[in-house]
C-alpha cells in the first residue's frame, strides 16, 4: 500500500505542477500580448507628432533675375524629437509629365546647388531648393516630398500666378 500511495502522491503532484504550468504559460502569455498592445499604442502616439511641414515655395531671390526663374526654395520644419530625412523628390509639370531636377539644402548666388545630394537630414529646420536642369522657367509643378516618417509623399503644388489670379 505504501507503494500505491506514494505512486498516487506523484501523480497528484505532476498533475498540480502541470497545472501551475499551464496557468504560468498563459499568464506570460496573457502578459506579452497586453505588452505589444502598450508598445504599440506608444508607438502610435510618437509617430502622431513625426510630421515634416514646409512653407510656401517661392522663387529665390538671386543676383541675377532670370536665374532664380529655374529654382524654388522653401523652408522645411520637423516637427518630431528624432531625425527625419529627405529622400526622394518627385517634380511633375502641368501634363504631368516628370521634370529632370536637382536638389540641396545650399544654392550658390547664380542658383546652382551646392553640394547636391539624395539625402536631406532634418533635426529642427532646414531649406530646400530645386532647380530644373534644363534650365527653364518653373510657373507651375507639382512636387512630391518622400521622408523618413511616412511611406507616402507629401505632395505640394507650386503655382506662380495662383495668388495673382484669386485675387482677381
């Protein structure tokens, strides 16, 4: 009897262990998935803020007048606490059709960028221009701002004359 007792014992004792286990796996369990949905919800929140936002484009004001024609400028601000990076810019005239253009952070007093690259840093706030390479005239375009928060472009549309016309 000593021997089926303790067989009993063993077996109520593996059975409780297993139990607790069970019960410790899905409370780990339990615990890890409210721990992604936190994460997750922190993340929401600090990406809500990461947010680049540029001022109007204008034309820059060079020496030489009809230089600046070929070149917009605006100021970008970076509204989040991290680094946001241009990457890409997409410029399109009015048919839609995509312009051949080169951008920087730096212009040289004819318009020329300096030191143009694929790859703008933004901590606080820089400035942005694009030049057309052919060198002419930009009245109207529609420029698309690829950055390091979004996968989308933010796309901005350049319009010389749509103040002079709405006033009219």
């Amino acid at each position: 009897m000593c021997v089926s007792e303790s067989v009993n014992y063993l077996q109520t004792t593996s059975t409780i262990a297993a139990s607790f286990g069970a019960l410790a796996a899905i409370l780990s369990g339990t615990c890890a998935f409210l721990s992604y949905q936190l994460t997750t919800k922190l993340t929401n929140e600090m990406k809500s803020d990461e947010k680049i936002i540029n001022s109007k484009f204008d034309h820059p004001r060079l020496r030489e007048i009809n230089h600046s024609k070929c070149v917009i400028w605006c100021t970008l601000f970076n509204k989040s606490k991290r680094k946001a990076t241009i990457h890409k810019i997409n410029v399109y005239d009015r048919s839609n059709n995509l312009l051949q253009v080169t951008w920087a952070k730096n212009i040289d007093d004819c318009g020329n960028p300096q030191k143009p690259c694929e790859l703008i840093g933004i901590v606080d706030t820089e400035e942005l221009y694009i030049r057309r390479n052919d060198g002419n005239e930009i009245t109207f375009c529609k420029i698309e701002i690829f950055d390091s928060f979004f996968k989308t472009a933010n796309v901005v549309t350049f319009d010389e004359f749509a103040e002079f016309t709405s006033e009219m």
